[in-house]
C-alpha cells in the first residue's frame, strides 16, 4: 500500500529546521551537513603579467558567486573557509606571450606551501592549463591560492580568450565526505 506524506519542514529532536519547502516543490536544505558551501568562483577580470621563472601569486579580483564570503578578492586572492571538510579545487590559465616551448605551471599552494602542479607546454603558443585537487580544510586558518610560473620571457595571464571568460579559481566543500 503506497501513502503520501505531506509536509513543509523536517526537523531534527531539538526543533532546528533541516530541510524546509516553499509549498511550491522548491525545497530548501538547512543543514549545513547538505551543503557543497561553502563555495566560490573567481575569475581574472582584466591580464595579470608575472615575470619569468618565479612563482608569482595569480590575482583572481572579480567573483562570480561567493556563498559564505570566504574568498578574497582584494587583498590575499586566497579562499579561506569557515567550514571544516574536504573541498574541491580547479583552476584555469589562459596564459600567451610565449615565445619558447619552456613550461608554464599552475600551482595550489596551502598555508603558503605548494601541494600540486600543472603544466602546459605551449610550444611557443599561448594554451588553456587546467589543474585540480582535493584538500582537507581545518574550517579556521587554512587557506588556498594559485600560482604560476613560467620559463617563457614576458608571460601574462589572459583574462578572456575569444571574448569567453579563460582565467578562473573556484572550489566547494564536498558534500558527504
């Protein structure tokens, strides 16, 4: 015998709303536990120049969403989360100017220390390098943030390619993990 339940909040022993519905089928989930926040995507909104063969902090000033404010844009260019868990990171670089096949790395850095690279070997041609990574974050001080560095002489990180945005950080916590 199949029955329905009708409700427009779930809520766990101690009254706290866990998942609530507008009555419209549009649910909302309260509990943080359900969640992939917090999470951001930033993106270079003009080109940022780095000098050859230095690891050089990727300045990511423009934010398409930032869910619990966790990403600075100003100052550090660094995703700090105010959740402990596993998060999620990608990144990509369209970076041009160069005129060698020398590598071009993209690297995670975590509380100031390198944890992953990528690299593109552009054959003297400007080239998208796209890197990943999966972090354990304590939820207080630690912290993310891109680099890159390049063998080529006058690299620069493209803001857009093709008038489509080509230079982004973003990341989620990974809900469940």
């Amino acid at each position: 015998m199949a029955g329905i339940l009708k409700v427009d909040k779930y809520q766990d022993f101690n009254g706290n709303d866990i998942m609530t519905s507008d009555g419209s089928g549009n649910l909302t989930l309260n509990n943080a536990a359900l969640k992939n926040a917090p999470s951001f995507f930033a993106y270079l909104s003009s080109n940022q120049s780095f000098t050859q063969n230095i690891n050089t902090k990727v300045q990511f000033q423009s934010e398409l969403y930032d869910t619990d404010s966790c990403y600075d844009n100003t100052t550090n260019y660094r995703f700090t989360p105010t959740v402990a868990g596993k998060y999620f990171f990608f990144t990509s670089l369209y970076i041009d100017g160069t005129t060698t096949s020398s590598p071009t790395g993209s690297y995670f850095y975590k509380n100031g220390t390198k944890w992953s690279v990528g690299l593109l070997y552009s054959g003297g041609l400007a080239g998208q390098q796209t890197s990943n990574i999966i972090l354990d974050m304590n939820g207080s001080s630690d912290y993310v943030e891109v680099y890159v560095n390049s063998g080529n002489p006058s690299p620069f990180l493209g803001a857009t390619a093709g008038g489509q945005m080509s230079s982004y950080f973003g990341g989620y916590k990974i809900m469940g993990a």
